[in-house]
C-alpha cells in the first residue's frame, strides 16, 4: 500500500547568519501492507512528521521515491491526494464553524455532491459520537472532541490510507482507548492506518507493525512481538548486597539457562534468559545453596522501550 | 468546471464565515461612511468646486478605489489565521484546485468591496451626486479588478511571510506610497510637475483617474480603458503568482 525508497527531506534554518541544515529524514524505507495499522514510533523530531508530509504530497522530498496507494508520489501527487487522507498532529479544524460544516465542506472538496456529502457528515458524527456537539462552533469542543471531528475530517472521503499524527497526543486515558477502538474499527472497514505516536504502550497495543525512528532513520521495523523477541529474550533483576554480588556472579555465569550476565552497579545481577519463569526457580535454589543473602528478584519482559534502548542507546522515556 | 465548483465551494464557505462576523460589516461599511460624512464636506471649499456634487464626484471614486485597495491588502491576515488553524493544509491535501483556493477567497472580497461601494454610491446620491448607471457599472468593474489583485497579491505575501508581524509592516509600507501617489484623496492635478511624474508609474493613479472619468461621465477619456488595462493585466499576473504560492507553500 505504501512503499518507499531512500526517501530523504533536510531543512535549511537560519540563526543568526549561520545557515545550518538539519537533515530531518535521511533515507527511509518503508513497506505497509493493506489492511494493516502500521506505526512510526520515535522520540521528538526524529521525523515522522516529516516523513507523513512527504507522503501526503504537502512537502516535495529532497531524494528518494515513493508509491502510496498504487500512484507514484513524484510523478502523479494529485493522484496520491485522491487516494488518502491525512489528519495533522496540530489540528485543521476552524474556530468558527461547527463539526457538520467542516464534514460536509471536506466531502465537498473531495468531489463528492451536496446530498452525499450531508449523509456521509451525518455517519460520521454518528460514528464518532459527536452527534450532540455537530453543531456547535469548533472552538467550543474540548481538545478530545475537536480531535474526533480532525480524524473524522481525514476519513470522510473514506480513502484507501488514512495518516494520523500523533492521533492520541492530548487526550485522557478514557478517550485515548475510544480512539484506539475507533482506529481499529477503520482497519475493519478496510482502510490503511499508518499513525505516528511516542507512546510505547500505544504502538504495542494498537500497530499490526511499526517502524521505529530516530533522528532521521528508521533503526527497526516489524511486529512489536518480533521486535521485543528480536532483542534478548527476559532479564531476571536479582537483588543482592553489593560483597556477595561477585560471588553469586560466579555461580550463576556457568548456569546453562543464562545467556548473558550483567553487574548492576549498586550491587546485584542482571541475567538475561530465555524464560523468566522457569529461570527464576533455579536462580533461587542456587543462591541459596551457596547460603548467599537474596534481598530481591524481579522479572522484566522487553519491553518496545528496551527494543529503543538496544537499537539507539537511548531510552525512549529520557529522550 | 472543477474549478468553478471548487471555487464557489471556497467562496460560499468564506462568504458565510464573514457574514457570521456582524463586526466585520459594520466596520466596513462603518469607516466610509464616516469618510463621506465627515470629510467629504471639507472638500468643495479645498478642492474650489462649484458645488457640493462636483466635490463628490472628485472624492467619491477616490474613496472607493481607496477601500479596494486596502480592503485587498488586508485580507493576507485572516489567511494567516487559517494557515495557523491547519485549515489551509487541510485543503492542500485534498484534491481542490489550487486557483480555487485563490479564487474562491478573493471574489469573497470582491463581493463585499462591490457592496461597500453601492451603499456609499446610494449615499453619495443622497448628497445630489449623479452617475449614468452604465459608466457606474464600468468603475464597478475597475474596483473588482483592483480588489481582486490587492487580495490575491496580499494572501500570496502572507503564504510567503506566514506571520502577521511580518504581513503588517510590509502592506503599511506598500500601501502608504501607493495611496500617497495615486491622488486617491485630492487630484494630483494640484501637485507639482515632478510628483505627477513619479505618480505616471503607479497603475493606482492611472486606475484612480479612469474612475473619476467614468464618474464625470467622461467614456470618452483615455484613462478610462488604459486604467482598466493595466490593472486588468496587473489583476492576472497577480493572481497566476498567488495561486502558485498556494500550490507550493508549507507550513
Ligand atoms: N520547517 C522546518 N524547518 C526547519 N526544520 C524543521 C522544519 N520542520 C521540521 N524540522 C526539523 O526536522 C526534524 C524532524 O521534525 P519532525 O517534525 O518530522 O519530527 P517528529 O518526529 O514529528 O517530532 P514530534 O514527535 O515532536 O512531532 C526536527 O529536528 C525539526 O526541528
Ligand atoms: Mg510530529
């Protein structure tokens, strides 16, 4: 459905009388499949905004290619806006018309006639419960109702590949699970959901696939099961004090189950292992063998923010 | 065709959005008519005019070509707005036509322009002035065009500029030369040899006097098609450059 090759974008800023350039999208190459919620994770301006302006046609690439929903986005861009619709992470909805307005006008701009238009705003505000508020001025929605109306906006011409920055940014954790559902349900209706989010649990939860994206690349892609798995399977965090860490290190590095070992500095193990749930039996039973003191153990499953961690070095909640 | 229904899509959207706006109207139709009323009687004693209607038919044509040309320059402002909003990315990643998204805002602004100046034409009839309703139609016409180009020239240097402390300093600065040089407030038949030789380049001064002619019931004066001329080419250049700014600007 989306495909691209080496596709690159750097901005020129000035300041001051220095001209710097930052390349903000350094050649990234992407394949979504139809039907699928595709996500691009990454930390602040690691380009995904970017990236979607470029495939919604809003910014001519620098180099590279790309085809969106089966038209060349460098040859045939009108084609492409036909095909899509493209929800930005700032908003696009006017202060001083109400959500009906906005719908009927966008199905209008999309070519499609006045009756149809009328019916289609109707199902979408049906759709995403803004029935009650369809006529009220947009600047008097809170933030999580005006961006229903925005998602809404992108869909109503009901595209082949729908783009949403950054869908859930600003909203309660109530209406975070709504538009999820309402994301899923367009999956069901057919549709392509390539979304864009910094929120791990979102990109665990919601994607089908995700990519994700640091500083201009993308450093992994696939299911998040296949990328958590991709990276060392469960860590067992053993507590000790920090005499006997040495000596249980010992012990426990020529344990068959353990693949990696790592002091943690303050005193205690890290053991990287297959299975958490059955290592953590024998862990026990061999420290305590060797009458070594256990003041704690825990099991941690990789989660996308350790798949972040290995690929970048950087943790994505500190950047 | 695409492009006229597109442009009407814009332009009933931007018309209903302005008459929703009561504050708006009653400001433009407010200023004129303070302009006619307050100032204009100054101006058969200034001007040395035989009677109160000659002094309009020099003044009025002159206050509308004035609220054509900054009723246009002024329109970039409420673009920026929009392009803040996101409203323009929004139509920008639809399939619209690009001239549309033009077209559809300025003739809004010409529309409202051709009605600012038919309720001070009706006013100016209740202070004795006479126009042949055809040569009023023809200055009508020259007002639409200079509307149309100032607002297309000021939405495209607000795609450009895309912040209102940049857009304000530059129309005051365009617009002041412009309006001092056009003899839109007094004939620049009073002004010495070199200030009507500057005044011969800008296209306003030609515009300005071609209204006055048809006001004066004077077809037959060249002014009139040569002002209706430039800003006629004026008018297309500016909008073919504006267009260009909504098809390719970002942000
Ligand atoms: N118009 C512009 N001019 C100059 N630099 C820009 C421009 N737009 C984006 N950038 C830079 O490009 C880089 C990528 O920005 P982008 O908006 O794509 O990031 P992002 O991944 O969407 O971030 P966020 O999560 O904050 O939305 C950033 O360093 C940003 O400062
Ligand atoms: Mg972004």
């Amino acid at each position: 459905m989306i495909e691209t090759r080496g596709l690159r974008k750097s901005y020129r800023s000035r300041a001051g009388r220095e001209t710097k350039t930052v390349d903000a999208v350094r050649g990234v190459d992407l394949d979504v499949a139809a039907g699928e919620i595709f996500g691009f994770l990454g930390p602040n301006g690691a380009g995904k905004t970017t990236t979607l302006r470029m495939l919604a046609t809003l910014i001519e690439p620098d180099g590279g290619e790309a085809a969106v929903a089966g038209a060349d986005l460098r040859k045939d861009p009108a084609e492409v806006r036909r095909r899509i619709g493209y929800v930005a992470q700032g908003g696009s909805t006017w202060d001083e018309s109400s959500a009906r307005e906005e719908l009927v006008l966008q199905a209008r701009l999309y070519g499609i006639g006045k009756a149809d238009a009328h019916r289609r705003a109707e199902r979408a505000l049906e759709a995403f419960q803004l029935v009650e508020y369809a006529d009220r001025k947009c600047k008097t929605y809170s933030g999580g109702q005006r961006r229903r109306v925005e998602i809404a906006l992108g869909i109503i011409h009901e595209p082949k590949i729908v783009f949403l920055d950054e869908p859930t940014t600003g909203l309660d954790p109530q209406s975070r699970a709504h538009m999820w559902d309402e994301i899923r349900r367009l999956r069901t209706e057919g549709m392509t959901v390539f979304i864009t989010t910094h929120y791990l649990d979102e990109a665990d939860a919601l994607c089908d696939r995700i990519a994700i994206m640091d500083h201009g690349e993308v450093v992994a892609e696939g299911t998040p099961a296949e990328l958590k798995r991709e990276i060392s399977g469960e860590v067992v965090i053993v507590g000790l004090d920090a005499p006997s860490t040495p000596r249980a290190a010992e012990l426990l590095d020529t344990e068959a189950y353990v693949s990696k070992l790592e002091t943690v500095d303050e005193g205690g193990l890290r053991l990287y292992v297959d299975e958490g749930a059955t290592a953590i039996p024998q862990v026990l039973r061999r420290l305590d063998h060797a009458g070594l003191d256990l003041r704690s153990i825990e099991l941690h499953r990789p989660s996308l923010d350790d798949v972040f961690l290995t690929k970048t070095g950087r943790s994505l909640r500190e950047s | 065709m695409k492009l006229a229904r597109d442009t009407w899509l814009i332009f009933q959207r931007q018309t209903q959005l302005l008459l929703r706006n009561p504050v708006w109207i009653f400001v433009g139709v407010f200023q004129p008519v303070m302009y006619l009323l307050l100032f204009a009687p100054l101006l058969k004693p200034a001007l040395n005019a035989p009677t109160q209607a000659a002094a309009y038919k020099i003044f009025v044509p002159g206050l509308l070509v004035l609220l054509a040309i900054f009723g246009g320059l002024f329109q970039g402002f409420g673009l920026i707005a929009e392009l803040r909003a996101g409203v323009i990315e929004r139509s920008r990643v639809t399939p619209v036509s690009r001239l549309a998204l033009l077209l559809g805002r300025s003739l809004r602004d010409v529309v409202s322009l051709i009605a600012q100046a038919i309720i001070i034409t009706l006013l100016a009839l209740a202070f004795d002035l006479r126009v042949f309703i055809g040569y009023l139609l023809l200055a009508y016409l020259m007002l639409a065009l200079i509307a149309l180009m100032t607002s297309a020239v000021s939405y495209g240097i607000a795609l450009k500029v895309k912040s209102e402390d940049a857009l304000a300093p530059l129309m005051n600065t365009v617009a002041q030369p412009v309006l001092l040089l056009s003899g839109i407030l007094l004939p620049l038949t009073f002004a010495p040899g070199w200030l009507q030789g500057v005044a011969k380049w800008n296209p306003f001064s030609w515009a300005v006097e071609g209204t006055r002619a048809l006001f004066n019931g004077d077809l037959g004066n060249d002014r009139v098609w040569q002002g209706l001329g430039i800003i006629a080419v004026l008018a297309a250049a500016g909008v073919f450059w504006a267009a260009r700014q909504f098809a390719r600007s970002v942000r």
